[in-house]
C-alpha cells in the first residue's frame, strides 16, 4: 500500500461527525483505532483535540507521524494503553480490522466514565455507468476472487447491519450505553483521474498484479470517458456510537 497514494486519494469525513462526536465527548483527549496515514485524526486536532494514534502497518504509521501526528505501532487488541484513558475513542474505516469482542473490551478499559467509542465509515455507491464496468472487469482479471460473488453496487442496508452487530457487542460488555446509529449524506465530484487514483486502495484491488490492476482502471477510465470525464458519487457516512457506563 502506498501510504501517501492513500492518503491523498481517499475522503475525509463530514465535518459534522466530527463536531458531533467532540460535542458528546467529556474533554478533548481522542484515541484513533487504526489511524492509518491520519486522515480522521487530523480533523480532529482541527477541532481541537488531543489525538494518539494507534495503528499496526508501520509505512501508514510512519506517513501520519511526518503530518505531526503522534502514533503507536500495534493492533488495538495488543497495544498497551499504560493507564492513559481518553475522553473519546474513534475507529474510521478501521473497526472491521478489530475482533469485535476483544475491541469492545479494550474500548471500555481505556474510556473515562461518560467517554465515547465512535465507529464509523463511508458507504459509496458509483452510479452504476462506473460501477458495472468495474465489476466486469475485476471478474475477468479476478475469476478467483470471493469479491465477485458481491453485487456491483452494494445495499446500504448490509452495512447497516454491519453497524448493528458492533453495537451487540459493546451491549455484551456491560460497559456502554446510548447506543446509537448515526447517518451523514453527502457527494462529491471525481475527475477520471481523481478515482483512479482512489481505486487502488480499496478493498480487492490492493492484491491484484499490476498488470491485472491496469486492465481494471483502463476499463474504468472509460467508463468515465463516456461520462464526460467526471461523475458525481453519493457518500453515506454511517456511525455507531455509545458512551461508556459510569464506573458505578
């Protein structure tokens, strides 16, 4: 993975999350669960806070620590919190890394009382002129891939429930409440260039050979072409959140 590749291509989120989240955290200490090159923690120093990252690939690491972010290299499960606690505890795009049981044990430990554990991230659907002949392509390059058994453009609802099954896991805990599911809409405008310059970070294209991959962006680039050269892509940003129980 190219680190400053991926952090150049792939979207911040709503600033409204943001601000909603640091409105329904005690104080301003922050810890990112998989911070990854910084995207989510850098919105957060802008807010205001005070953030640690934690993230296992060292090239990710590296790359956020030269944007000034300070980070410690392990798995959330592993990674030994040394009696810091943290009035917030944030996951973008990361939570599905995480054994939802040993997360959900970890985010209690290190929550101040009334602190809150924010899981969130995108859901886009390209229009389907984009995401059909992505589909195709990836099928043909990747006959193998358990990836092609997934619809070309995926329902929100699976991510939905997605969300739900973390939240079953914080209420087996004992430890957190207002469990609750939060929703951002919003768009955004990709040149041909600006996508296939995301692409490569997502989800399957990260294995394919470089030879398989240029196959995919070609059939995709035109795609684009034929679009005029940009296409518009709706964003859900889904959140679940919940606040951590009062120690009594």
């Amino acid at each position: 993975m190219d680190a400053r590749r991926y952090d150049q291509a792939r979207p911040g989120y709503p600033d409204a999350l943001v601000a909603r989240i640091v409105a329904g955290s005690p104080g301003p200490d922050v810890l990112d669960v998989g911070c990854g090159t910084g995207i989510a923690a850098r919105q957060f120093q802008a807010a205001g806070c005070a953030v640690l990252g934690v993230e296992p690939d060292v090239r990710m690491a590296d790359y956020a620590r030269s944007r000034g972010l300070q980070v410690e290299v392990a798995t959330f499960e592993s990674w030994q919190p040394a009696g810091r606690t943290f009035d917030a505890v944030i996951a973008a795009q990361s939570w599905h890394w995480v054994d939802p049981v040993a997360g959900a044990v970890q985010a209690a430990r290190v929550l101040r009382p009334r602190g809150r554990l924010a899981v969130f991230g995108h859901v886009y659907e390209p229009p389907a002129e984009v995401a059909e002949p992505f589909a195709a392509a990836y099928r043909r390059t990747a006959p193998d891939s358990p990836l092609n058994g997934q619809p070309a453009r995926r329902p929100l609802d699976l991510y939905q429930a997605a969300y739900l099954k973390f939240a079953d896991s914080l209420r087996e805990t004992g430890q957190f409440t207002d469990l609750e599911q939060w929703r951002f809409d919003w768009e955004r405008s990709y040149t041909r260039d600006q996508w296939l310059d995301l692409l490569p970070t997502t989800g399957g294209l990260t294995r394919l050979r470089p030879d398989q991959l240029a196959e995919v962006l070609d059939a995709v680039g035109g795609a684009i072409d034929s679009l005029g050269g940009r296409f518009t892509m709706n964003y859900t940003t889904l959140a679940m959140t919940a606040v951590r129980a009062d120690a009594s």
